[in-house]
C-alpha cells in the first residue's frame, strides 16, 4: 500500500476544506475594493469638496478697545470674492471704513475687474470706543469658489470676542466654528 | 466536476462583486439615478416676468434642471453650452430650466448677454434647500438635475458638466 493512501487522506483535512471558501470570499472582496477604487478614482478627478466652513476658516478677536480682527484662512485650491466680504460690529457702528487689504486681481467676464483673496486674509476693523471686558460681536458676510469650478452661496458668520485689558496684548482669535476632527488627514 | 463548479460559483460571486463595487461608487459620487423627481416636478417658482411657472409642466421631456447664480463664475461660464445645445435638440425634446439663486435684476441683465434661450426661474436662497433635497450636500453650485422622460432622476450632477457628458445624456435620454 503506498504511503499516500492512508486512511486520513482520504477525509479531506479541515483547512482544505476551507480553503476554497476563504480563496473565494477574498477574491470576491479584492474584486470588489479593486472595483470601488477603481471608479472612485476615475471619477473622483471630477469634484472633491470641503464644506464651505472649512474650506472658509473665520476667526476673530479684539485687538484693543478700539479694534478688532477678522481672519479668514482659506484652504488650498479655495478663493474668497473681496468685494464680496463685509464686516459689521455690535455694538455698532464701525468707527470708520474698513481698509481690505488688496487681492490678486482677476478679469471676470460678467463682473470685470475683480480681486480674490487666498490663503489667508487679515483685516483691521476699527470699533467705537469698548471698555475691556466688554463684549463685541464681529460680524462677516463672505462669498467664495473651489478652484474645480464650484461655488459656495454667501454667508453671514458671527464671533463674540471680548476686549482685552488696557495696555494688554491683544485677545487670542476665536474660531467660528471649530474645525471638526477628521480621520483622514 | 464539483470543483469547476465551484470555481464558476467564484468568478459569478467576483464579478458580481464588482458591479456592487461600481454601484456603490457611482451613488457615492454621482448620485441621484433612479430616483423619482416627484419633488423637483412639484415646485413653481417665479420665472423673469414674475410668473409662477410649474417645473411639472415640461414633465415627458427630457429636463436637465441647472441651479445657478451670476456670482457663481463657473455657473457663468458652462451656460452658452446648454444655450446652444437647447438650439440644437430642444425640437426632439430636450429642456433646459435654470433655477437663479439670485435677484431677478442681475439674472435678466447676464440672461441678456448671453442671449439666453431657456426659462431662468429665480428661487433665491430657498433653491439652495431644494438642491440638498435634490442631493447637493454641500449647496455648491451649479448643480444640476437630470431629469428623464418618464420623470426619473437620470443624473444629479454637482460642478461644471463637460460637452462629452451633455452629449451622452442627450443621445440616451433623447
């Protein structure tokens, strides 16, 4: 009798018996990952957006109590429209013209000549007289595009900062909504 | 003999395994397909004249909904090519409808300019929220709803359509 044909040969082992199943399951998961990347990636050249809040960052904070600062940080691939920002404060009103800081300059079409903000933009905005300690609240309306070709409706956010102590440093800057704890980045 | 089986009972399971694939990328990304556009039909919204018109009255033709602003450059830019493609193909059927998140003073003035050939609805803000229902997530624009003869969603579609995809959707929904 040759060796090979023993008695528990001929059972199937119970690894063997598995075995096909388990080569079947991955195949069918690796087909069907292959498959979802595959036409993720085919499509995913055409729009990946963040929420206008995250890709629009707006924080403000009192500087003394004759001005404050609003600050948007804008993501890359992201622009804010300037003749599209306005700032008002409460208590109101601004004790004198906000001075926004000139954008990079873009031919529009319908609009002409327009200026954009990336990146970050700063601006100074002068209060009526606060007492330290008192609440101002910074109002900014702003409109922006993701450079892929979409744009994001305009949008009133609002900050509540507190004037600093006479003769202190300025407030830290207050975020408007915090930036939301992603996995994948 | 069983084995083979088997072996056929693998490749059906990947392959089917694929199209799932395929399916759950397509709704992840595009979206809409399939769907009933019961909603979009049941709205009327003040056209250019201050007219109530029924986005349910252009139901049997092949509807491609755009929800657009002028200060949406992108918006600005892809609407010559649905002007002329509703020159081409809008005898066989093809509709277009834009829906203006804007004031009606600065949708007739860029209407004008490019001289435009399909009803500008004006929804202001309130069309954002429609949009979302339609699946715009984010309520970017321009988005667009396609919708079929027989009044299904054929494509919702978020950013700026290519000529390639316009003319694909007018060959199979014509």
């Amino acid at each position: 009798m040759p060796p090979s044909v023993r008695a528990d040969s001929l059972r199937p082992p119970a690894s063997a018996a598995g075995a096909p199943v388990a080569r079947a399951a991955s195949l069918v998961g690796i087909a069907a990952v292959a498959s979802l990347v595959f036409h993720v990636g085919t499509a995913s050249a055409e729009i990946k957006l963040l929420p206008p809040e995250e890709a629009f960052r707006y924080a403000a904070r009192a500087v003394d109590g004759g001005t404050v600062e609003a600050r948007f940080d804008i993501a890359d691939g992201y622009y804010l429209y300037r003749d599209k920002l306005r700032f008002a404060v409460e208590p109101g009103p601004l004790a004198g013209g906000v001075a926004l800081p000139a954008g990079k300059v873009k031919d529009d079409e319908f609009f002409g000549r327009v200026e954009t903000y990336r990146d970050r933009v700063l601006v100074r905005i002068p209060i009526a007289p606060a007492a330290p300690g008192q609440s101002v609240t910074v109002q900014a309306d702003s409109q922006g595009c993701a450079d892929v070709g979409v744009c994001y409706p305009p949008v009133s956010q609002r900050i509540t900062v507190v004037v600093p102590p006479a003769g202190g440093p300025a407030g830290a800057f207050v975020e408007a909504s915090p930036a939301k704890k992603r996995w994948f980045r | 003999m069983a084995s083979a089986g088997r072996r056929w009972i693998v490749v059906g399971a990947a392959v089917l395994a694929l199209l799932f694939g395929a399916w759950v990328a397509r709704s992840l990304l595009e979206g809409g397909g399939g769907r009933d556009a019961g909603t979009l039909l049941a709205v009327a919204l003040p056209d250019l004249a201050g007219e109530q018109q029924a986005i349910g009255q252009w139901k049997g033709k092949l509807l491609v909904v755009n929800f657009w602003a002028t200060w949406c450059a992108p918006c600005r830019e892809e609407m010559p090519m649905f002007v002329e493609a509703q020159k081409r193909h809008g005898d066989r059927g093809l509709q277009f409808v834009g829906i203006a998140v804007d004031e009606a003073a600065k949708v007739r003035q860029f209407a004008d300019s490019i001289g435009l050939n399909y009803p500008s609805l004006i929804g202001g803000y309130g069309a954002m929220e429609l949009s979302r229902t339609l699946g715009n997530s984010l309520m970017a624009l321009p988005f667009t709803v396609v919708v079929g003869r027989d009044g299904q969603v054929l494509l919702t579609h978020l950013g700026p359509m290519k000529q390639a995809q316009l003319d694909r959707l007018v060959e199979s929904g014509l």
